[in-house]
C-alpha cells in the first residue's frame, strides 16, 4: 500500500462503488419480494340460511351497515407464493419513483462514473481486451462495472434528475434546491458522455425502444437506455438554451460548442458512427441574415436533421431518418424534443422555418436506400406505428403556430426598407419576429401552387396550412365538399400531399386514426390560438387607440382572421372522416363563430374612422369569407346535421346531438349578428358621404336557415298546444275590462251604464260585446319585417348574453304585454263628452 497509494485508493473507490450499488439492488430485490408476496383476498363466506323478516327493507339496511363495518366483507393481506410477474414489474417501478425523490447525486460522482463505466471505458475495453488476458482484482471490479446494464442506467437516471431539475440537489451551506451550483458546467460535462452513451447503446438491439415494445417482461415499465440518455441530452441543450447567466458566450454559442464537443466525444465511443459525423461536418450551411454563432449552430444540428443538403452527394440519412426506418420510434420522438430544445437559442426565423420543413422532409427518405448516420441494422421491426404527431408538432412550434402563416402589415417606411422587394419583406417580417416563408424548402410539386398563393393578396402560406391541405387530400373529402372544392382550389395529391401523412396512412387503420385526431386537435389548437391573440386586440387594445395606431391594429386583426379562415377552409372537407363522433367538424364550427364574433365587432369599431374600411386587408378578407368560407361552413352544417351514427352501427348519443345543435343555431346567431354590423357600417358610410356600394357585395342575408317565425305564428302555436278546458257559462267565469281608468268616469260608468258601454270578454261560447276597435287590428298593418322574430332571441338562453330580451338582431324591439294598442286598453267614444 506505501509503494502505490493512488492504486491502492483507486482499487478501494471502485470497490466502494461497486458494493454500496450492490446493496441498493439487493435492498430493492428484498423489498420487491415482501411486496409482491403479500395479495389482497376475500375470506370465503359459509352460506348461511337466510332469516325470514317481514320487514325486508329493515334486513336490507342492516346488511349494509354491516358491510360498510367490515363485517361482511372484510379484505385481508395472506402471503402467496404465486407471484405474478407484472406484479413484481410494478413493484420496482413503484419503488425506483420513491427513491427518485431522494437528493440527486452530485456533478462530481456523475461525470467520473460515466467516464470510468460507460461508453467511453466500454469502447477502450473493447479495443485492448486482446492485450492481456489476465486481470487482476483491479480490472475484475472495472469489468463487471462496466457490463452492468444496472449500474449503467442507474448514472444516467441520476443525471437525467440532475439536469432536468426533477430533484434536489444539496449545496453546503444551504437548503436543498432544483438546480446545481454551477449549472451551466454541469450542462458542458455530463452533454456530451450522454450523447455518447446513446449513440454506443443504438448497436444493442436489447437496450433500444424495440425491444422494450416487443418484450412482456419488467422492461415495459421503463423506459430503454437510448430513450434515457437521448432524453437527459435534451435536457442539456435545453438548460444551455434558455439560459439567462450573463457570460461572454452567447446562447448559440453554448451550445454549438457543447453539440460539437458531443459529436467529437460520440465519435470515439461509437467508431462506426464516425464516418457520418465527418460527412454532416464538412458540409457548407447557408443562413438567410442571421448571425453566424447561429449559422454554426444550424450546422452542428444537420447531422440530427437534414434533407438532401448535397444534391449530388450519396443518400446520406440523418439520425431522425435512420431512427424512423429502423421503427425506433421512442428515440425519434426524443430527437423532435431536442430540435425543440436547440431552435430556443436562434432569433432568426427564417431557420426555424428551415428546421421544421427539414424535419416533415426527413419521412421521405424513409424508404430510400442509403447509409444512416449510425449505420444501425436493425431492420424495419414494427410498421404498426409511428410518430408523425410528435414531429408535426414541433414543427408547428417552430413555426410559431399560426402567426408564421399570417401575412403582417408594415407601416410606410418601416425601418428604411424596401417592403416591396421580397429581400426587404422577408427582413421586416425577421425583424418582427415572424417566420419568412420561402417555396423552395418544400417539395418542387408544390412549388406552383405555393407560386400562385404567394402572388395572391395577403398570401402567405406556412406549415399549419401545409399540413392541413395534406391531411385533406389523405383523408379525401364528402360529396358535398366535391363542388366546393373543384370550384375554389385547385388542390389535388400531387401538389399538397406530405410524405409524413402518407407514412402514417400506411400503419394499422387504429394508429393512422389515432394519428389523425392528434393532428386534427393541434390544427383546431392553432386556429383557436390565432383567434384569441386577434379577440384580445380588438376587444383590449383598439377600443383604446386612435389614428395611424388604430388603423394597423384593425389591419392586423383582419390578416389574423383571414389566416384562420384559410386553415378553417382547408380542414372543412375532410372532417368528417377525422372522427366517427363529429367532433373536429364541431370544433371547426365553433372557431368560425368565434371568428364571426370578432369580425363584427371590428367592423362596429370602424365607426369611428369610417375611411379606413376601404383598406385591402379587409377587401381580402371580405372577398375570401363570401367567395370560400361561406360554402364550407354551410357545407360543414349539413355535413354535422346528418350525422348520426358512429362505429359499428352506432348512434350518436343525445347529449352529443344536442351539443352540435347548440353550436350551430349559434353560429347562425353570430352570422345574423355580423350581418346587422354591416348594415350598420353601410349606413355610417352613407352618412359620412363616402361610398359603401363595394360593401353591399359582402353583405347578405343568411342562407343558412329556409323559415321566417312571426310573432303571429306564435300565437296561433301557443293558442293551438294550450291544455283545453271545459265549457262553462257561469257567469262567475265572466270578466270585464274596463277602458277608463279615472275614478270619475268609473262613477260616470255606474250611474249611467248606458251612455258607456262595457266590453266583456266571455270564456266559452257566449258572444262578445260590440268592439269599437279590434285587439289585433293594428297588426295587420305591421309590415312583414317588423313581424319577423329573430333567431337571437330564441337561442339567448344558449349562452348568448350580448342580445337583450325583447330585441331582435335588427334593433326592432317588441313585446307582447305591452304594445300601443293592446286588447286589454279598447277606447270609446263617450256622448257626454
């Protein structure tokens, strides 16, 4: 021990190491054991004869009461020897989350377990296990380390708590807290030993997601190691990104150096990986304005997700393309999060945007052949599932949801840029923080149709309508949707259809449905999220604004709302095929009366600067509403009127009817209700001498409904269902109306009934008295208008609080109890008079 002390303390950590983890799995196992030998069971009851009582119920409540005493049933815990093994699974699940919530262990236990026992160590003993046969007890404990699976996930679950803030973690001196001292060198050190623990790990088919889904034994319950290390490596890049530490490095700068340091470091634990990682890192990147820390750092992200970046080069897959085709759809998932984690660190756009193509491009070289970035052989396994969900979702945050698909008005001048040019749109467009959408990222059968959509006004299609036309012409669309469609998009599958959709329509009919309603919820998501940014300026911010600053809050409003009509129109046709139950097509109804909603109270706000309507954005938006979206909501209602079944024969449930037939009468409501605002709008033009002819094109009366409700019609209905009541001539039933209502004319009355004749109205099948006026004669001249009840006053009790009782959508207010001339007030002439 004198001779060689840092031996002699090296041989004694390791054994430390290796006997206190022994223990811990030895305690586990114990525990494991007690508790899954102990089951639940119910003593037998012997059957007794049951006692006669005349008073059943009595017996009854007495029987209850002893149950809910444990008297009857009583549950014991007997100890078996049958144990089941799921049982034992959920076991040491259960156990392993309670230790979890112990400390974490420190960086400075993490770091060295991982370099002396994981991949790095395992790599080297692979490469030296030919230079000497005999080990003695230094190398038996190093070894039996190093190949204990165990003890391998055991470090990377503590890094995982370390990283992600799950646990506590001691400092001296102080309480127990979420975040290490120093995170950010925590973030640098454990980094890239994760990813290389991923990468070394991928050549095992044992330790992968393939496994974990095809076996039945305790690994179910967990989650596989690549999952694991692949997880905790996202958490690093995540900490790095969004990182708030003043330091002279910038975000992107972080983790560029990290990332690389991490692909240098995976290169010699994984040697066959090498050859792609140098392929991806000789390549040229190019970067639209941005920042070169952030050029680099799209860079360093291409071998994880990239698209053909070499045209003339071999297929060169990425690690997303190559964890797809070898149906490791746990660690593609994870590898989604990290693009997620790494786009926080850029502040241009336009490379989101790039990103987020790339990766709903990756799906199409799926089945083309070529070496992946691990070459990793482990066939196709299971084409039952997929995880196109998880990538259109990142996809859609890095889009920026539906702001990247809204075309933004500038102000004249706009920080001394040309906005006319496409090179000054799409900088003002970066400047505000918005995704610039360029045509030749996608597919080059899209690139006309894209072309054409640009050119058009207000014109700026993304991802979110990308992925719904997609999804339409996959799912097909009704019969009733053929005209609407033939006649207002040219939209077929060659020039919208997605690799992505298509993948998942290959699947098992239950996953491509399951894909299909995650999809349908994240497109609904968009559009409700658009809607409320467009409700809070105009119901917060315009009704406090004047000036120039009001005109481009009205005019953003209106490219706000007319993104969402476009994702509306382009989910409508296949809705109905999204669910067996009519929830997207609900869903769709419901965000278009919402968008009626705003829509009229915008133009009400136009009241106070009338010249401003004549903008092109509300042109646009106007045109496209009458032109598109009218035909598709009318076609979406009849759609969800007849639907009535589900699955198997089914029917719909009444409260799912009732609930579709509520959204509809108040979609129509708020379309009667945005009609009355432009009648409103007409007449302020009107006023004001400017010329409003234009907006009569826009305004129409609702087609949505065939019937008028007079308030005669509803008499006759109410006379018609009253409970009817025998005949009786007593003249106690008889009631008399008095006109005069003065004390001196009542006297007159009975002094001389005579001169002032009294009209009684009999209950039965006596005669009324002559009339001099009848009680409905000045209905009859009431125009038909004024006869006409609105369906707002009937659908108030729906929810609809912005309508007073009594008053119909045309400002007409009416009530029966209280007309000028009622039959209960008859005048007379009186001769004395």
């Amino acid at each position: 021990e004198n001779d060689n002390p840092q031996v002699t303390n090296y041989e004694s950590t390791d054994q430390i190491v290796e006997r206190l983890f022994n223990l811990r799995s030895d305690a586990i196992t114990r525990a494991v054991e007690i508790m899954s030998s102990f089951v639940n069971v119910k003593p037998k009851r012997e059957a007794k004869a049951p006692k006669k009582s005349k008073d059943v119920v009595g017996t009854n409540h007495d029987s209850e009461s002893k149950a809910k005493n444990g008297e009857v049933y009583q549950t014991k815990l007997a100890k078996t020897s049958d144990v089941n093994p799921a049982t034992v699974a959920r076991n040491q699940k259960l156990i392993e989350d309670v230790l979890s919530l112990c400390p974490a262990l420190p960086l400075e236990f993490i770091a060295p377990a991982f370099r002396k026992f994981g991949a790095l160590a395992s790599a080297s003993k692979k490469t030296n296990r030919n230079d000497s046969d005999d080990e003695d007890n230094l190398q038996s404990n190093f070894s039996r380390l190093i190949y204990n699976m165990p003890f391998r996930r055991f470090i990377i679950t503590k890094s995982l708590l370390l990283v992600s803030g799950a646990s506590t973690v001691i400092r001296a001196g102080s309480r127990f807290c979420s975040i290490p001292s120093n995170p950010i060198a925590a973030y640098m050190s454990l980094g890239p030993l994760l990813l290389a623990e991923f990468c070394s790990l991928c050549y095992d088919l044992e330790n992968t997601s393939i496994a974990t889904k095809n076996s039945a034994s305790q690994s179910t319950h967990y989650l596989s190691l690549t999952q694991l290390s692949l997880r905790a490596f996202s958490f690093c890049v995540h900490g790095l990104s969004t990182s708030t530490t003043n330091q002279a490095m910038s975000n992107a700068q972080r983790v560029q150096f990290m990332i690389s340091n991490a692909i240098r470091i995976a290169s010699r634990a994984a040697p066959s990986s090498k050859d792609g990682w140098d392929y991806y890192q000789s390549l040229n990147v190019q970067g639209n304005n941005a920042p070169q820390d952030e050029i680099e750092l799209k860079k360093s992200l291409t071998p994880f997700v990239s698209f053909k970046v070499d045209a003339n080069a071999p297929v060169r897959l990425c690690l997303f393309s190559e964890l797809m085709r070898s149906s490791m759809y746990g660690e593609a998932i994870e590898c989604c999060h990290l693009i997620k984690a790494a786009a926080a660190s850029f502040s241009e756009p336009s490379i989101k945007h790039h990103l987020s193509v790339m990766l709903l491009r990756c799906f199409e070289q799926i089945k083309q052949v070529g070496v992946g970035l691990l070459s990793l052989d482990h066939g196709e396994g299971n084409q039952n599932e997929s995880c196109v969900c998880y990538a259109i979702d990142t996809a859609f945050e890095l889009n920026n949801n539906l702001d990247g698909d809204t075309f933004v008005p500038f102000p004249h001048g706009f920080l001394g840029l040309d906005l006319m040019s496409k090179k000054g749109f799409q900088l003002a467009r970066s400047k505000m923080g918005l995704t610039s959408m360029c045509p030749n990222y996608w597919p080059e059968k899209h690139l006309d149709r894209l072309m054409d959509e640009f050119s058009s006004q207000l014109g700026c299609p993304g991802t979110i309508q990308q992925i719904t036309w997609a999804l339409t012409v996959q799912l097909g669309c009704s019969s009733i949707f053929s005209e609407v469609m033939n006649s207002s998009s040219p939209v077929t599958k060659r020039n919208s259809g997605l690799a992505c959709i298509r993948s998942a329509s290959k699947t098992s009919g239950s996953n491509f449905a399951k894909e299909t309603r995650s999809i349908a919820n994240m497109i609904s998501a968009s559009i409700e999220s658009g809607l409320n940014s467009a409700e809070f300026v105009t119901a917060k911010l315009i009704p406090h604004m004047s000036g120039s600053t009001l005109n481009m809050a009205q005019r953003l409003v209106m490219c706000l709302l007319m993104s969402a009509s476009k994702v509306i129109h382009a989910s409508s046709p296949s809705a109905e095929f999204v669910d067996t139950s009519g929830s997207f097509a609900s869903l769709l109804l419901k965000s278009t009366k919402k968008l009626y909603s705003i829509l009229a109270r915008l133009l009400l706000s136009f009241l106070a600067n009338p010249h401003s309507l004549e903008s092109s954005e509300t042109k646009c938006l106007l045109k496209y509403l009458a032109s598109n979206l009218m035909q598709s909501v009318a076609a979406l209602l009849y759609t969800l009127q007849e639907k009535h079944e589900t699955t198997g024969g089914k029917f719909l449930t009444e409260n799912k009817i009732e609930t579709h037939g509520k959204i509809s009468a108040l979609l129509v409501c708020e379309k009667e209700k945005l009609d009355n605002a432009f009648l409103k709008i007409g007449a302020k033009l009107k006023h004001v001498g400017v010329r409003s002819d234009w907006l009569q094109e826009y305004s129409f009366i609702s087609l949505n409904r065939d019937f008028v409700i007079k308030r005669a019609d509803i008499q006759l209905a109410k006379e018609r269902e009253a409970p009817r009541t025998k005949k009786n001539t007593v003249s106690g039933d008889k009631r008399k109306i008095n006109c005069e209502t003065s004390g001196k004319m009542m006297k007159q009355k009975k002094n001389d009934k005579a001169a002032v004749p009294v009209a009684k109205i009999v209950e039965g099948d006596e005669e009324v008295d002559d009339v001099s006026h009848d009680s409905g004669g000045d209905e009859e001249f009431e125009s038909d208008d004024n006869d006409v009840v609105s369906l707002g006053n009937l659908t108030n009790d729906m929810g609809d609080n912005d309508l007073s009782e009594g008053e119909d959508l045309d400002g007409d207010s009416f009530n029966a109890d209280s007309n000028e001339h009622s039959s209960s007030e008859i005048e007379f002439d009186s001769e004395n008079e």
